[in-house]
C-alpha cells in the first residue's frame, strides 16, 4: 500500500496506446514490492506517460538506473515492437 504522502522519483517515460490498468499490471508481477504510477505527459499523438516510482520503494535494493532498466525491459518485452500496442520506452 503507498503512503498517503508518497514521493516518487521518475524514471523515465513510455509510449503506448496500451490502457494504464495492464500496464501496471505487467509491472506489479515484475516486483510487487514497488510503488509504480504513471503520470500522463502531453505528447499530441499517441499517449504518454512518465514512469515515477516511489522513493522508498527501491532503497538498497538497486539504483533509479537499474530500477529503470528492469521496468523498460518488461514493458517492452510484454509489449513488443513487432505488435500492436507496442511499448517505446524514453530514456531519461
């Protein structure tokens, strides 16, 4: 559960026409532990959104890059280039 006074970090930003509710559920199986939200961003096309994490939720266990890395490359990999609603990730 995320605290009511939450900070979150963000990471870096996603592409998808994919709705916001799978999104977060590719993540929650990833690593259930972490405080994930996406925050719209205006893009004009297709929907954007910057992936922000919840400060306390990856302490100690890997850096913001590392976090990045692991979250970017599940979303890309269960929503692939080759398939419609694919995930374009946007480093930071």
């Amino acid at each position: 559960m995320t605290a009511p006074h939450a900070h979150y970090a963000p990471l870096g930003t996603i592409e998808s026409d994919v709705p916001v509710p799978a999104l977060l559920a590719t993540l929650q199986t990833l690593r259930p532990a972490w405080h994930i939200r996406l925050a719209p961003v205006d893009s004009g096309t297709k929907p954007r959104y910057r992936v922000e994490i919840e400060q306390d939720a990856s302490s100690g266990e890997d850096s913001h890059i590392d976090t990045w890395l692991h979250i970017k490359s599940a979303l890309m990999a269960s929503f692939p280039a080759d398939k419609p609603n694919a995930v374009t990730a946007i480093d930071p």
